[in-house]
C-alpha cells in the first residue's frame, strides 16, 4: 500500500512549526471563554426571533394566538416545521400537565423543551461524547488520556468555513500542548492546500500535503504515518467539499475512511461535520447525506455568528440524532466555542 501511495505521487510537503507565540498573544482562558462567545456568537438570532419569542410570553394569557406566533417565529428562525411541531406538542402538553395559566410560568417549560431538542443521548465517537468529558476536560492533565493519536477526520461541502475551523481546532489543541498534524487531503479545490498550510503557520503545527490533484488516500496515509513517527497526540484531516449529490466523490471519502482504518483500527475517533449555519434548512440535507455517508459523529456549526437562522441548530440535532460539538463565533484562531445546549439556550433568551 505504502509503496503503491508513493509511486503515483510525490513525497509530501511537510511545513515546519514557527515559534509557538508568546502567551500574551493567546486567548486568555479557553476553559472559561465559551460562555462570552455563545451569547455573542447568537446576538443576531436572538435580537431578530427569541427576543420576539421572550415578548409572547409577557402576554397577558396563554391563548392560541399566543401558540400560533410561537411556531411561526421558531420556525422563521429555521428551527424547521418538524422540529417545531415536536417542542410544541411537548410544551402544550407540559402546561396542560402542570396546570400553568399564565405566559411567563410557561417561558421556562419551553427552554426546557428547547434543551431538551439538542441533548443527544445516544454515544458517538471516542473524544468528546459525555462518557469520555467535555472538550476541554480532555485537554486538561486529570482528564482520560486522548487515543494517540486522536484521528479527526473533517467533512463538509465548499464554502462552509470547514478549513477555518480546523485551523481554530489545532490552535486550540496547540495552544493546551498537544503535537498537531494536519493533513491537506482537499487535492481538488484550488488553493485549498495553501489554506491550510497558512492556517498551519498561524497555529504553529505541521501540515502533511501532496500537491494538487494527488490521491487524497495518499496524503492521509502519509499524514498518519508522520504522526506515528513523530508521536503526535491529534492528527485533523482536511478533506474535499464533497457535493452531496455527487456519488463519485462520496465513495472518495469512503475510501479514505477505509485507509484510516487499516492504519488504526479503531479511528477516526471523531467524524466531524461542518455546516454553515447562514444556510439554514439546506445545512439539514447536507448534514442527511454525510451522516449516511460517512457515519458523522459531531458537527461544528460555523459562521453563526452571522446569521439571524440560528435556529437550524435544532433542527439538526434533532432530525439527526448527531450532536453539535462547536460553534465557530468569528474570524480568528480562538473564536471557537464548544457547544452545551443549556448555555445555548439561554444565550438565546439572555
């Protein structure tokens, strides 16, 4: 197989760490930070629709016009007809259970089932479900250790952030310690492997690449074979914009898939989609076609800091029964806040 990989393309490019940068220059505390981000990250979400559905239930009665501005407001946020439905009939049945008559005694039943729309119960992938601690539990020295490496491999159609917030997960990592490589295995798009190279810089880790139109089994390959060698802790694997209706290129990153795994039978111990949260309902079918696909195990929502749609958010986990991981809440390194359905329904109400 090594062999095969080498004869058709050329040695990887392998970019060299700078310096890691002062610690004046990283963010203050990444443990403590998501809060602030999260309720930045929904100010526009929460301004045009939740601060709307905070004034229904200042009403005078829990009537049904009251009920009908509910579903359309949740719905115009793209929490999705199907969704919507759901946490009305569950809310509706809780006050009738309860015996509630007035608006604001029911506003803490509905964050109730808005939390409860976005908790995944069922486990999936090996570092960030409930079992194994949260994100930056896992970073930390008293946490379970990491599987070395941990292998990411990260999904997404073009355009969605999805080599953005791969750079913000190495700095992340990075910047708690840990020996990243990053694997430039988008070989189709243009530009793509620069991108990442530059966001390698900007993290300070090692990226592994091929040049452009190179077998992307290949560069995974490679890339799993330097980290070994090197005993890197994280290996993030870039991966094409797979159109989801193209079938060719979906068996593509099957194919990956199934190079990962003779190399490290139990990886990737995470599957992570990214989604671009500005493109509301449209970020759900994708989400449908990657899921069968390729197995997701999380998604990282990016770019929700510019939309009013946040409401997409819980549409997919819903529908999808897949847990959202993080939130991508700007443009730099740090801006990437792990995702925690209580906190985010509160932002959403703040």
């Amino acid at each position: 197989m090594a062999r095969f990989f080498r004869r058709k393309q050329e040695a990887p490019v392998e970019v060299a760490p700078e310096p890691p940068a002062a610690a004046a220059e990283e963010p203050a505390s990444l443990g403590h930070a998501p809060s602030t981000m999260l309720r930045t990250s929904v100010e526009r979400t929460r301004q045009t629709w939740f601060s709307r559905i905070g004034g229904l239930f200042r009403r005078s009665s829990l009537d049904d016009e009251l009920w009908e501005e509910l579903e359309e407001t949740l719905i115009a946020a793209d929490a999705g007809v199907q969704t919507t439905a759901k946490i009305l009939d569950d809310l509706k049945e809780r006050v009738k259970k309860e015996g509630l008559r007035q608006p604001d005694q029911a506003l803490t039943d509905l964050k109730d089932e808005l939390v409860a729309a976005l908790k995944i119960e069922a486990e999936r992938g090996k570092l960030w479900g409930r079992s194994n601690g949260s994100f930056f539990d896992r970073l930390t020295s008293g946490a379970p250790p990491l599987p070395k490496p941990a292998v990411i491999l990260v999904v997404g159609v073009n355009g969605t952030g999805k080599t953005t917030s791969i750079g913000k997960l190495a700095h992340t990592y990075k910047t708690q310690g840990k020996r990243v490589i990053l694997a430039a295995a988008d070989t189709f798009r243009a530009a793509a492997i620069d991108q990442l190279k530059q966001w390698g810089q900007r993290a300070s880790v090692e990226v592994v690449a091929h040049q452009q139109g190179a077998d992307p089994a290949a560069v995974v390959f490679d890339a799993l074979a330097a980290a070994e060698k090197r005993g890197a802790d994280v290996v993030i694997i870039d991966t094409a914009g797979r159109l989801h209706t193209k079938v060719n290129l979906m068996e593509e990153l099957r194919k990956v898939h199934r190079v990962i795994q003779r190399k490290f039978a139990d990886a990737p111990h995470e599957v992570l989609l990214v989604l671009d949260a500005t493109m509301g309902q449209n970020a759900l079918h994708q989400a449908k076609h990657f899921t069968e696909a390729v197995g997701v195990t999380g998604i990282l929502l990016a770019k929700l800091d510019g939309t009013a749609k946040g409401g997409v958010v819980f549409a997919v986990c819903d529908q999808l029964g897949v847990p959202m991981r993080f939130v991508g809440t700007g443009e730099r390194p740090e801006d990437l806040a792990p995702f925690e359905p209580q906190e985010f329904v509160e932002a959403l109400f703040a």
